[in-house]
C-alpha cells in the first residue's frame, strides 16, 4: 500500500534535513526522485545516498520565477510533489521590517506557489498525483518571535485547502504536514539563537521529545502513496505530542 514503485517524486529542499529524508525514504519505496536546492555540491551527495535508479538533481533558487521556469521546461510529469524547502526567521513583532517579510515570505509562500502554479499549468502533476506541502506546527499556535514562519506557514496551509479543492476532479490531492521540532541543521541553528531557555528545557514540552527526520518522512510518504488515496484538503500535525493538551 505504501510502495512509491516507479512513481515519479520532485521533492524542493531536497538536499538537507527533512527533504533529504524524504528523498531517502521515497527512493527506498521505489520512487524515482528529483531533488531541488541551492547548494549544487550538497545536492549531490544526498543524490549518491539514493537507492534504485533514475534519480535527478537540479541546483536553482526557488525565489527565481525564471529559474523556475527554465526547470519545469526541461522536465516530464511527477507523480507527487513535496513542497519542503523553507526559512525560519526569529523576530519580535516590534522588529519586523519590510524586508524580512520580503525574504521569508518569498521562500516560505511565494515559491511555493509559482512553482505549484506552473507544474498544474504545464500538465506536470499526473491524475491522482499527490502535493505534500511541508508547514509547521508555528501555522497553528502562537510562538513568540515566529511571526513571519508562522504567517508564511498558516499561508501555506490556507493555499493547501483551495488547490485540493481545485484539483480534486483530476484526482489530484493536496495535503499539509505541520511538524514540531524535528532535529535538522535547521533547528542546529536556532539552538544557536540566544532565548531565555535551552533547546533541552523546551524539549520538555513534547511528551514524546523531539522528531526526527524519519518521523516526517514516514508521512510524507504515506501522502504520496496510494495508501491516502481518500485524503485531501488535511493539515496533519505531527509533534511528539507538544499540542496534546
Ligand atoms: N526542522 C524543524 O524543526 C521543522 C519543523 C516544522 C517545519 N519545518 C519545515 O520543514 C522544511 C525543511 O526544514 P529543515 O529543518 O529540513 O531545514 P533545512 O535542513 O535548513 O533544509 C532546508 C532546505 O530548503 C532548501 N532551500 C532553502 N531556501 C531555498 C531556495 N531559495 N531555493 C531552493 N532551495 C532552498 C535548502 O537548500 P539550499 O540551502 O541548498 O538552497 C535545504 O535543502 C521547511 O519548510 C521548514 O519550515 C521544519
């Protein structure tokens, strides 16, 4: 039920954290995999940890319309989308700025959704294809000092709504995967971020400690497999518990 087997998977931020697990996982189930990133030599070695074959990497800057443009020009159908790669940004509201809106928001949202926008208007997505979008716990509760995460993330869920409502008369499916702290370079660097607490005082929030990256990938997997073929328009939180009570 939750074999990928020659289903043709693009997965954004593929080359670290969540999305290289991702990547990992979906070759493992027989995916053939397409990873997107910045870092071209970071791309490529999550591409040599790929089992199976016929797997691809492409380096680009997802906030470049005409990089984007280039890309899905040079490419065939998918079978299933993750739309993974994103910032986090820590700011108290009172020190906002246009800027910073700009620089989250452009990754976070904007991205997301000019590259979503052109696989559908090319015919990319396959009938009954699958969009993961990767959000975040921050979408649903009220972290201080996340309010551009948060806002970029409630957006992302908002959107996840209206294209699987959308798409659904093509049996494609959107769904939204809301993670909470899970251990990846980007959360190394915010341990790095002076707050008043330790990263191992808040662990003590989450009844089941923090996720890993195989914790999310299981789901995304799931959301790409024929398994959750009656699934769309759900934002699914997963978070070791942190938002039980
Ligand atoms: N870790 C957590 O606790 C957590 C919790 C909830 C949600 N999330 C979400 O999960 C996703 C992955 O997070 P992560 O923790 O795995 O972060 P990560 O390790 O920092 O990975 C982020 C990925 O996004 C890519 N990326 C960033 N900006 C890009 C751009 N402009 N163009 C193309 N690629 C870009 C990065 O590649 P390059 O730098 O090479 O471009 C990298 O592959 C994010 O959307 C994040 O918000 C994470």
């Amino acid at each position: 039920m939750f074999n990928l087997q020659d289903k043709r998977i693009l997965i954004t931020g593929g080359s670290s954290g969540i999305g290289r697990q991702i990547a990992i996982h979906a070759a493992e189930n027989g995916a053939i995999v397409t990873i997107l990133g910045r870092d071209k030599k970071r791309l490529s070695d999550v591409f040599t940890e790929l089992a199976g074959k016929g797997h691809n990497f492409f380096a680009l800057n997802l906030t470049n319309e005409q990089e984007v443009t280039t890309f899905i020009k040079s490419q065939n159908t998918f079978d299933g989308v993750v739309f993974n790669a994103g910032i986090v940004e820590y700011s108290p509201v009172k020190f906002l700025t246009n800027e910073k809106i700009k620089t989250v928001f452009d990754i976070n949202f904007n991205s997301t959704v000019i590259l979503s926008q052109q696989l559908l208007k090319n015919k990319l997505i396959e009938k009954k294809g699958s969009l993961v979008f990767i959000s975040s716990i921050a979408s649903v509760i009220g972290i201080g000092g996340t309010a551009l995460y948060a806002a970029s993330k409630a957006a992302l869920n908002a959107y996840t709504k209206v294209i699987a409502t959308e798409t659904a008369a093509q049996g494609i499916r959107a769904n939204s995967i809301s993670p909470g702290i899970v251990i990846t370079p980007m959360t190394e660097q915010s341990i790095n971020v002076s707050t008043d607490r330790s990263m191992d005082d808040k662990e003590k929030e989450y009844p089941l400690g923090y996720g890993k990256p195989e914790d999310v990938s299981a789901l995304a997997v799931y959301l790409l497999s024929n398994a959750s073929k009656w699934m769309t328009g759900s934002n699914l939180i997963i978070d070791g518990g942190l938002t039980l009570t």
